[in-house]
C-alpha cells in the first residue's frame, strides 16, 4: 500500500492525456509526495485537498532513461564529420576521440558533461548510465583522488538534475598482443585489484553525498564496466564480474560493435565474445552487453537463457558504421533492449527508438518489423500494448518501452512507469506542437515516436522536481555559455 500523507504535501499533476498501463488517459491526475514518489493515478473526481498543478494541453509520459552516454564526447559533435584516411572508419573516429579525452581537465570534463546532460533533460531523459572511462591525468598519473573524474560527472548530471548510474571502467591495455596506445593512459587500470580499489571507495563517496531531495541512493549509484573483451583480459574480467555478483551490481561492457573486435577475440580465445562470455559465465540479468551487433544466431539464446539485456545505440552506429542491431531477433528471442546516444553525435532518444526499427526497414525491405511483443521487465509492468481501439501502432509500444522500463532495468533506475510506488520522473509534450498536431488519444504515442520535435517537450520533471519548466532548464544559459568557451578552447 502507498504510504498515507498530509494532503497539503501532495500534488495532484493534472495533464490533458496521462500514459500508463501501456495507453494514454484523459481526466487522470499523477499524485505524488513530497519525497518524489507517485501514491497514485486517479481520476479527477478522486482528488480531494492536493495542491493541483494543471498541465493544459499536455500529455504525461514516463521519463525516459539513457542508458549508454560518455558524455564528455560531446565535445566531438561536427569535429569528426570528414575523412581522414583512405576509408574512414569506428577506427579512425576512435583516434579523433582520444584527441579530444587527452585534453580535457577535470573542469573541462565537468562542463562537457553538463551540457550533454542538459541537452538530455531537453529531451526528457530523465535518468543516465553514464559508461565513464577517463580516470587519470592527461599523462596517465591518477590523480589524488583517484575518481576524480567520476565524481565531476556525478556533479553534472546532479546540477543539470538527472539521475545517474555511474558505470565505472575498466581498462587494463590496448588489445590482445596489441602495443600500448600512449593516447589511452588516461583510463588504464592494470590490474583487477587497482580497479576495485577504486570501485568501492567511488560506492563509499557516492553514497555518503548528502541530497535534499529523495534518496541519495536514487539519485546517483556505480555498477561495474569492463571496457570490452579487447580492453580486459579474461582473469581480470572474470574478478570484477564476481565483484559485480557479490554485491549486486549493474555490469556494462561493449559487445561487437565491430568485426575486427570479435576476429581478435577468436584469435585470443577461440570463441566469439558473446560464446566466450557465455561459457566463462559471465552472463547474467545484471549484464547489459552494447552494441550486440556483430553476433551469431547461437548468441541470441545465449542471452535471453541468461537474462542479459542489449543495449542498442543507433544514431552513434549509424554515425560510425557499426552495422545494424538485429534488435528483431532480439525481441523474438524475449531480450529486452534498451537504448543509448552513445557518443552523442546527437542526442535525442526517440530518434534512436526510430532508428531501431527503421535500419531494419531498410535492411529487410518490410515495414512494423519490431511489432512483436515487447519483453516485459520485471511484475507488474503494464501490459505494453493494450492500446485504446485496437490501433495497429504496437510498434511504437516496443520502442517506447526500449526508452523507457527496459533502460531503467539494465541501469537499476527507479522510474520507467508512470504507477504507484514509482519515482515521479516525467515529460510531456505540447499536443498543438506542430510535430504532433491533429493525434488521436490513440494515434498519440505514434506520433511521439516517430515525429515528435524537441521543441514539443515542455516540462521534465525528476522525482517530482521540475527540472524542465515551459521547455527551458533553469541553468541553460550558464550551462551552454561555458561550453561555448570550451569549444573555442579546444578547437580554437
Ligand atoms: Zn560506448
């Protein structure tokens, strides 16, 4: 049962169309307490002495959750758009990072990720797992203290005011019989020992912050990324994935997103990644692997006997030419899948929830490919496609669930839904905006994900705190100035 309030310490959100249980209602109030929690979904007539905060012609969606961002590559966006060699490549983009991650000083890293995190929050994300890999000085020296960085992002996203898993990196050398790449000193942690060191004084710090509003451990929490399988030799790998097990945590880890990573793989293994992970047991519903493109037919069961999740990233796959995610095997085979902007070469997760569906358009030559039953996560999910008059949009129900509960669940954020005992974590959209005009109550979440314009989003609320007001975030113009001032800095 919700816990009971005081009446004047709850508020009533009252939208035009409010999404939950898989459909939007109209005459439905969000009613949330003090603490950020939502106690219930009723109807008008039901509320008695809320404060009532009216939403007129808007609709309420859940929060969507990012769950794959380094978001200090947002100071790439537009600097790598040229050929650098004969064929550009994954290969030659990663050389124009590490340009980049060799400059930044921590104040450097803390405004790029502001602004990435901001540019979320326009989005209405409203919570991000943020894979962070850049530990050391620019020469390799750790620093003082040696999650210095990490905690510069964690300072980020709680300025900008999203929540944030931060998934802390492991990075032990350049490749299997690969020669040390000086430009990756900054994220190198030889041994598995160095590294959980590090891990468990970050879960320390991060736990001990004190928070005005909710839970501390709601707000910004670790999990564990070993880098992939090129980056981590296997005894390392297999050490932190058992700390990850000891004490539940979220494991993160690039899975072939390129050919020549699952070739190196069988040359040092004899398996592909995803056999080698398997059979090493490594898997497990705690592990989301991103990317999942360049996988066998036998590694989609693999995952789903496990639980393990996928995280796809299309707009950054697209942008690299990674390859498609074969995100319909995926879902046939019950593997959730989530969503990421990866390195942010734009950032705005319904285009990447399109794009799932739309490169396998154009690579099946069909259409409503992902119309199969979206894997529910966890009780009492919705029913994801029970949706009013029996319209033919379910397509849109998987990917907006890939946005939303399945992203919470690979990161462990609370939210996803909009139901009682959830985190009131929520957008909505401006139903005259151009982008999305003219939709039926039934039509409506279509429109949302296949149209809708940033500029349809108006309030982005996280844990019943408005972060977004009338489309605008309080601290925008100080966010963007100094990232304007970074950019000339690092680019001239
Ligand atoms: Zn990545």
């Amino acid at each position: 049962m919700p816990p009971t309030e005081k009446s004047e310490s709850v508020i009533a959100w009252l939208p035009d169309l409010l999404y939950t249980g898989g459909r939007f209602e109209s005459g439905r109030a969000l009613i949330c307490n003090a603490a950020g929690q939502i106690l219930k979904v009723a109807g008008v007539a039901e509320l008695r002495g809320e404060k009532r905060i009216r939403l007129a012609k808007r609709a309420m969606l859940p929060g969507m959750v990012n769950a794959h961002s380094h978001a200090f590559q947002r100071v790439l966006r537009g600097r790598t758009e040229y050929r650098t060699a004969d064929k550009d490549s994954f290969w030659t983009w990663r050389e124009m990072m590490y340009s980049a991650a060799t400059r930044l000083t921590p104040e450097d890293v803390y405004d790029a990720s502001r602004m990435a995190f901001l540019e979320m929050a326009l989005h209405g994300i409203t919570a991000v797992g943020e894979f962070h890999y850049l530990h050391h000085g620019p020469d390799g020296e750790a620093y003082d203290d040696p999650n210095l960085l990490s905690k510069e992002v964690a300072r980020a996203a709680g300025d900008v005011g999203l929540r944030i898993a931060l998934l802390r990196v492991a990075y032990a050398r350049a490749g299997f019989q690969t020669e040390p790449n000086p430009k990756q000193a900054r994220f190198i942690e030889r041994d598995s020992q160095t590294y959980l060191r590090n891990l468990e004084r970050l879960i320390g710090d991060v736990r001990g912050r004190a928070l005005p509003h909710g839970r501390a451990s709601d707000t910004a929490w670790v999990g564990l990324a070993p880098h992939s399988v090129r980056a981590v030799p296997l005894d390392y790998l297999r050490e932190v994935i058992t700390h990850a097990r000891q004490h539940d945590l979220r494991v993160h880890m690039h899975v072939a997103e390129q050919p020549a990573e699952v070739s190196a793989c069988v040359e040092e293994h004899g398996r592909t990644p995803v056999a080698l992970l398997e059979t090493e047991g490594l898997l497990s519903e705690r592990f989301t692997a991103v990317h999942a493109i360049h996988v066998t037919p036998k590694a989609i069961p693999a995952f789903a006997r496990s639980g393990a999740m996928v995280c796809a990233c299309p707009t950054t796959e697209r942008n690299l030419g990674d390859g498609v995610v074969p995100a319909d095997e995926y879902l046939k085979h019950d593997v959730p899948v989530c969503l990421g902007t990866d390195s942010h070469a734009q950032i705005d997760l319904l285009e990447d929830a399109r794009e799932l569906e739309y490169h396998l358009r154009l690579q099946k030559l069909e259409r409503a490919v992902l119309s199969v039953r979206s894997p529910t996560v966890g009780k009492g999910s919705p029913p994801a496609h029970a949706l009013p008059n029996g319209r033919a949009s379910d397509t849109a129900a998987v990917l907006f669930d890939c946005a939303t509960i399945n992203g919470a669940r690979s990161i462990g954020a609370p939210g996803g839904t909009l139901e009682p005992g959830q985190a009131a974590d929520f957008f909505t959209v401006d139903l005259d905006d151009p982008s999305i005009a003219g939709a039926s109550p039934g039509d409506l979440l279509a429109s949302i994900v296949f149209s809708l314009s940033r500029a349809a989003v108006r309030e982005v609320v996280v844990g019943g705190r408005p972060v977004v007001s009338e489309g605008q975030h309080l601290i925008q113009e100080e966010v963007v100035e100094r990232f304007n001032e970074l950019q000339k800095r690092l680019w001239g």
